[in-house]
C-alpha cells in the first residue's frame, strides 16, 4: 500500500482501513504471544501501513484546517 494511493481515499475509507488494520494486528499480536504466528514480519508490515494510513488521515486534517482559517 503506497501514500499516494491512500492520498485518493475519502475520510471515511481510510477510518474503515484504520480500524481494520488495528484489528488485525492485534489478532496477529495475541497469535505471537500464542506461538501461533507463522511469519513474524506480517506484525512489521501491518504496523507500517497502519502508520501510513494515520500519516495521510492527519494531512488530510491539518489541509482541511489550513482551508477553513483561510
């Protein structure tokens, strides 16, 4: 998943994303602590696209602020 590919997403897409990939990775978390998960990097990437999605959802805040005090 790349940033620029986020950037064309509404609002409410990338809040559906979020709260799916947080979802995700907490199944993926509790199969670590069970010894269930087969590949740890999936915990890597996860925590990174998920740190992509609020990176553009908080650019997309501060550019709808920035039009609003205009």
């Amino acid at each position: 998943m790349r940033a620029n590919e986020l950037r064309h997403k509404s609002p409410d897409e990338l809040g559906t994303m979020e709260r799916d990939l947080s979802e995700k990775l907490f199944a993926l978390r509790l199969q670590k602590v069970t010894g269930q998960l087969e590949s740890p990097s999936k915990i890597r990437g996860m925590k990174r696209d998920l740190a992509r999605i609020l990176t553009v959802m908080n650019e997309q805040k501060r550019q709808t602020g920035a039009a609003a005090t205009r």
